[in-house]
C-alpha cells in the first residue's frame, strides 16, 4: 500500500454523495461508477467498443467463472483479461465468494478457504484466501477483492458473527498473500444485517489497511430500507480517503441513494440482464418492450437517450427483434441500458460537482413519478 | 420496365466471369456480390454498420417471415425496411415462394396462389403472385422477386414440368401487378434438374421482360455437379445484359463456380448460421473453433483476414465465448465469416477486372489444399 488510489474532486455539502477519482494501472475512474458486469470475460451482448462509445469506465469480471473456465492460468498467458478480451480500461473481479456461497449445498467453508463443485462438470475444487489473490493476480484486474463469506438474510447474530470474523481473518490472509504489482486490493465488509457487527467489521478491516472498502451482502433479499439503514451506519466509519463500494447493487434508485449516502462504486447484472429480458430503463421509469401498446411506435425507447440505440430505432422496430427472438433485440437492449446506467452516474457527477445533488435526486423522482 | 438496371464493366476472356453493377434506387450494387440474409429484418447478430464496415453492399429480407410478423403494412409505415431496421443501401426481398413450399403439408399451392398456415400461430393466410408483389413493394425492396413454386429433389418430368409453367403463369401476373415505383423485379427460372425445361422457362421469362433473373430451386439436395450443370446450361439462355442471381447459394466454393459460369449475385444463410454454430470460413478452409486445439491459440481466426474479430481477439478467445454460450460469440463470429463472404467477392471482383480470375480459381483451390 502506498496510500490511497483516491483523490477527492467534490463533496455535496447536503450529503455524504462525493466525486472523486480512483487511480489504477489502467488510468483514472471518475467516481461515483457504475461498472457493467462482465462475469465471463465479456460483457453479454456488447462489444469493448459499445461499452468505451456508452461511456463504460471500468467493467467487473467474476473470479469464480473464470477461474473454471478458462481459468487465470490461460488467461494470464494472453495479457490477462485485458488482453484476452480487448478491453484497456480498468478492470475490477470479485474474489468469487459471493458464486461460491451461490452454491448452496455445492460448498463447504472451512478456516482454510472454500471447497467447492464446479457448476459446470461438478469437478471438486478449492479456494483460499491467498488463491483468490493470486488468481485476481493472474487474472491482471486493476482492482482485486479479497475472499468473503457470505451471510444470507435472514441470518442470526451469531452466524452472522462468525461468517464476519471469519471474512476479516481471510481478508489479513489476502492482505499477506498480495504480490507488489500495483494492483489494488479492496477489504469487503460484512456483518449481515447487524450494525454493530458492521461497524467492527469495518474498523478491522482499516487496522488491516486496503486500497479501498467494499459492502457486501446487501441486496441479497432484505427490505430496501434495512439496506440503507445498514449503508448509512456502515459507510461513517470507513476513512474517507478511501473508495467505496457498494457490490451488487441495483437499481437506478438504489444508485441514487448510494450516492447520498457516500457511495463511489457500484455494480450491478441488472442492466444487461433486464436488457435480455426486454425491460429497458428510462428516464421516466420502466418499459416493457414486448407490451403490444408499442406494435407500432415509432418513438425511441427515452426521448431523453442519446444511445446508439435510440438514435436510430423505433420501440416497434426493438418490440419485433424482441418478439422474433433475435440476437440484435439483445445487442440494442444492453447499449441502452449500460448507457442509461453510465449516463445516470455522469449525471450525479456533475451534479455533484455543481453541488446541487440534493435537487437533482428530487428532480430524479418527481420525473418518475410525473410519468408514470 | 425502362431498359436494364445492369452495367458491364468488365468481362473474362477466359470463361463467363464478370464484372458489373446494379443500379437500383437507393445506390449501384457492384457484382458479383453476396447479399447476407436479414431474414427478419436484421441480419442476426450484426448491427447495420457492422455490415457496412464489414463490405456488405445490399442485403436480404424474407417477405414470408415480415408477412407474418410484424406485417408489411407496419413496416410501410416506417418507410419501408430500410427506415424500420435503419439500413439505407439497396435490400432485396425473396417473395416468399421458397419459404411457404418448406412449410409442406402447411401449404396448398393453387393456381390462384399458395395457402399456407403460419409457423407462429397456425392462421390460414393466403399470398396470390400480386399479393406478393404488393407485399414486397410496401416492404420498400429495391429488388423484388417472384412468388414462385418450388420443385423439390428428386421430382419427376412431369411434376417439375407442371410446376415450372405455373411458376411461368404467375411470373407473368407479378409482372402485370407491379407498380411504377422504381423498384426492380426479377423473374426466376425454375425447371428442376431438367435442362430443356430450365432453358424453356428462361426463354418464357425473357420474353415476359424482368429486371433481372434469377436461377431458383438449386442447392436443394442434389448432387454439387448437377447444380453446376443446370447453371452452366441455363445462364447462356439468360440475356447477357441483365443481372443474373443464384438464389440460395452457398459455400465459398459455390461462390467461385457461379461466378466463373456467369453469376453476379448470390445469397445464403451459410456465413451466419455456422457462425453461430461455431463453424468459421478461412482462407485456408474451415475452422471449428470449440476444438480443443484452439484452447490456447494466440493467432486469429484467419491471419490473412482483416476484419474486426481477426484484429482483435484471439482463437482462444472465440473459443472461451463459444464455449461460454456468450452472445458475443455470435456477434464476432458472425462478423468475421460475413467478413470472409464479402471480401471473397471483393477479390473475385478485383480479379476479373483485371482478367486474371481463371489464375485466381486456380489459386483459390491450391491454397485450400496446402494447409488443409
């Protein structure tokens, strides 16, 4: 560690919402972020190019797909996943916990690490803390994350507990187990639904020192305000020189409220994966592409996008592609809205910026609800 | 009819290869060419301007499939295909012949028009030949074709025979049906592997007086060596001066044959459906890119290829995305084999220009042998 990657740019003076800047190997992401998902060395349905023109800074790939298929080792013969998958912008993986708690009955969590079948061929396997190191290391990611254990919801204090401390004694293990190659190395900090678990957990985690602070295991079925609550008690103890980042999250509100609560990243399957669902984000809420009410509609999917998609496409024309299961319906969901998330944060940005995010949240809202 | 759309621009001394261009309403196409399918007004997994870097110079809609969903009188509103799916070079249309004769048992072919029943919900719908033209001029093609019967193979003298003079019959209704729009109509000649009754139906059709004609019916299961027959004995009875299609063909290699026995257009389903298969055209054959040997392949696709897949990603790449069942997979694919077709005739175009297409055949076979 040689200090903090981030540089305070702007701070609300309503709220806790921040911009800044985190440096990594790969350039400067202007925050607060929202990075698309890339679980499989690509992100579904676009190319490196879509995601540079929709404003992309910096995308996320999962430890726990690649290191299955087709593992860290191949993908650090081809220039890690920069290079095998042609993207120069900056990369964050997860340390694949979360995938791995995913598994259920799959995986079993010792001291050790975590012991695992592949979903795949159902080949056993096993991942320490040091190996998710050195796999993020091999991967090449700008930003690693260290092993977590996850805790569903509704947990007990005491799971709760246990899986906490044992997260944050991984996380000294990551520490140890990082090489100086200038890649960045985040702490995640659990504690279920516990405030005061979060807390410890938090001010562990800066004794042990990291690039950066993550939450996790939110949004893993609590209700909305128990997330923030669990965001606004958490967030007022980690050092704000430090990025945060709030994994797996959300919704285009869920960004807004990160925000306000002093959130820098966020991640989130949502956009691509609603995309291939046909449900298309705009800036008045929700559309359901394959709704018959647009057979014929020649608008674009938000008269405010300026996308590739809603330049030249009528929501009819997106509605048939959808209808007829074709794989453009995919492609020019996904740009729209990747595009939708990126310019939403480019907006909260200069909001920020201009120290008027308190009415830009307002407006944010009132928008919505004026046209739906 | 005012005179032939088709210009001469050079000409082999050597067999019946030549150059050309199309002239059509929105823009001179230059043959020979291949037109990629969009059969449901996309072609799957590229975007328009993929297709325009990519070389594709007019491409293909299926009148069958945009009658039935979303309809041609929607896409009419949008101004025709082009507006609809945002492409603005030439398009031409099939008339939906080939497409209800594979219906089989779902269709009833009268001298009135074809009966069919919807693949999607079973409706009894109806297209008679003025149908058909009137379908394919509200769809904005600036190519039309014929609704025709289809003969399949094997099929005896009779049944070919009867089917060709139908085909004839209602070639001659279209004719009569189309308006003044500018947009061009092409006959096809039918005729089975039956040369007299081929050289017959041409004549019929010449006396008729198209656009264009095309060779309809071949590359439906018979033997390579037929298919080159019929073509070898039924172009010379097409006039020199008017554009000459092979309907639903074919490989690279059918591709060199047709050109070098007077063919200047050409359309098939085969760049893009083996790209989604995994199966890609190189220079030096054909590549399927799940084998195990391409796991940790550096190289491109094709070394001698230019195109966006070949700059930038890897054989293992392609290979991780394939077997991943990413989208991107089809996307790059796809673009690198539609690459593979369209510069092929780039350089069959080069080669007759300079009159050195029998050297370039030749050369075109011996490469394939080498690194087979």
């Amino acid at each position: 560690m040689t200090g903090s990657p981030f540089t305070l740019v702007a701070a609300s003076s309503e709220c806790a919402a921040r911009c800044g800047e985190v440096a990594t190997l790969h350039g400067a992401v202007k925050t607060p972020v929202f990075m698309p998902v890339g679980t499989q060395a690509t992100v579904k349905g676009v190319t490196p190019e879509d995601l540079g023109t929709l404003g992309a800074q910096i995308i996320l790939g999962n430890t726990y797909h690649l290191f299955i298929r087709p593992g860290h080792e191949l993908i650090r013969e081809f220039g890690g996943l920069h290079g095998f998958m042609h993207w120069d912008r900056p990369i964050l993986t997860d340390s694949g916990g979360f995938q791995i708690f995913s598994l259920q009955e799959l995986a079993k969590i010792s001291e050790q690490g975590a012991e695992f079948r592949s979903h795949l061929d159902g080949k056993k396997l096993f991942l320490s803390p040091e190996d998710a190191v050195h796999v993020q290391e091999a991967l090449g990611a700008d930003i690693m994350m260290v092993l977590d254990t996850c805790i569903p919801y509704p947990a007990d204090r005491e799971e709760a507990g246990k899986a906490t401390a044992l997260t944050n004694r991984w996380a000294g293990r990551c520490r140890e187990a990082r090489s100086d190659t200038g890649q960045l190395l985040f702490g995640i900090v659990q504690g279920g639904m516990y405030s005061d678990l979060r807390r410890q957990a938090a001010e562990e985690l800066v004794d042990i020192g990291f690039d950066g602070y993550a939450l996790g295991g939110l949004s893993v079925g609590e209700p909305k305000e128990l997330m923030l609550e669990m965001l606004g008690e958490t967030v007022p103890f980690l050092p704000s020189d430090y990025p945060v980042y709030l994994m797996g999250v959300g919704t285009p509100e869920d960004l807004v409220e990160g925000v306000y609560r002093g959130v820098d990243m966020f991640d989130c399957v949502m956009p691509t994966r609603n995309a291939r669902n046909g449900m298309l984000f705009t800036s008045s809420g929700r559309l359901v592409i394959k709704n018959s009410r647009y057979r014929d509609d020649h608008r674009p999917v938000d008269e405010q996008c300026n996308c590739y998609t809603c330049r030249h496409y009528s929501r009819a024309y997106l509605r048939h592609l959808f209808q007829s299961r074709e794989l453009l319906a995919c492609q020019l969901n996904s740009i729209h809205n990747l595009h939708y998330y990126c310019s939403l944060m480019a907006d909260i940005r200069a909001a920020i910026s201009e120290d008027r995010f308190a009415d830009f949240r307002k407006a944010f809202y009132r928008q919505r609800e004026l046209k739906s």
